[in-house]
C-alpha cells in the first residue's frame, strides 16, 4: 500500500506551508518597477546637484530657503502611519475585521495629514518649480511621491469601504495586504527622498 503526499500539505506537525498567490509575485513585480523609477529620479537630482555644483555653482539659487521643520514633522506623520497600518493587516490575519476598519482609518488620516503638510510647504515655499534646476527637481521628485501617497489613502479608503461591508475574512483579505505593501513602499521612498533633499 502506497500512500501519496501531497506538496502542499505539511512535513511536520506543527509546521505550516504557506505559499504566495500571483497577485502577491504581481504585487511584488509592480513595487519594483516603481522602485526603478524612483531610484532614476533620484540619480537623475543627484547627478544634476554634482554636475551644478562641480562648475562651481551654488545649487540652492540665491534667496531660497528650504524650511526642514515641517519636513520633519510631515517624516514622523508618514512613518506613523506604517504602525496603524501593519496592526490592520495583522488584525485581518486574524479574523479581526473591527480592529481592521479602525486601524485602515487612522493610516487614511495620518496619510491625508501628510499630504496636508505637503501642500502647506508648496503654497508657502519661497520658490517654484521654474526657480532653476533645484526647483524643477525638488517639484519632480516631491510631487510624484505625493502623487503615490495619494493613490495609496484612495486604495486605503476602498478597503476601509470594504471593510464595513464586510468584504473581508481571515482567508480572504489579498487587499489588505496588498495596500499594505505598497503603503510601506511609499513610506520607505519619503525616507530616501527626505535624506536627500533636505539632509544632504
């Protein structure tokens, strides 16, 4: 008598196999795509700071001023909203569909308080977009991650949406988690682009 062991099943008691759907890999193959296109941004403003600078030029023209302060607040925002973030799809993994709705709200707040602070710096900054080289990069850069950071608190919402009407269980949620990929991608991008533009 032969017995057949199937490859999903467990090796050993106590083990769990857990394998990625295609949307997780498709999830994965996106992020990197968006990682490329960040990453040739911020070679690009890198590349252009050396080369201004190498010839002698001041790169922050004459009379900008960056402010850091409300940089710094808008950084502890974002990265706030990681944690409310995490405890949702947790909360999720566990079958827990009340601490899931309450934690996609608070990451929804804490994700538009940033984009607040964002658009109070650019109605307030001394300088704009056509203010040289360092303008027109600073918007470029600043201006696509807020793009994305708006695109993820309109994702978060859907699934905050689907969360009241119940949408999601403990086996079924690859929304939750694909928000939360992306959510801490952005998150991730900010502290690259905060380093560079306004710590180096």
């Amino acid at each position: 008598m032969s017995a057949v062991i199937s490859p999903i099943e467990t090796h050993a008691e106590g083990e769990q196999h857990t394998t990625r759907s295609f949307g997780w890999y498709g999830m994965v193959f996106f992020l990197a795509s968006e990682a490329i296109f960040f990453a040739n941004l911020i070679a690009s403003y890198l590349y252009l700071r050396i080369r201004i600078t190498g010839m002698g030029a001041s790169w922050i023209p004459s009379g900008v001023e960056l402010d850091k302060t409300l940089p710094f607040i808008n950084t502890f925002v974002l990265l706030s909203s990681s944690f409310p973030m995490h405890f949702a799809a947790r909360a999720i993994a566990k079958g827990d569909k009340r601490r899931l709705t309450i934690f996609l709200i608070m990451t929804v707040i804490l994700g538009s308080l940033f984009l607040s602070g964002q658009a109070w710096e650019y109605t307030h900054a001394n300088f704009n977009p056509s203010t040289g080289v360092f303008g027109s990069t600073f918007f470029t850069l600043t201006g696509f991650h807020g793009a994305h950071v708006t695109a993820g608190v309109i994702f978060l919402l859907i699934c905050f949406f689907r969360s009241l009407r119940g949408d999601f269980s403990k086996d079924r949620h690859f929304a939750v988690t694909a928000v939360e990929m992306y959510w801490h991608f952005v998150d991730v991008v900010w502290v690259l682009l905060f380093t560079v533009l306004y710590l180096l």
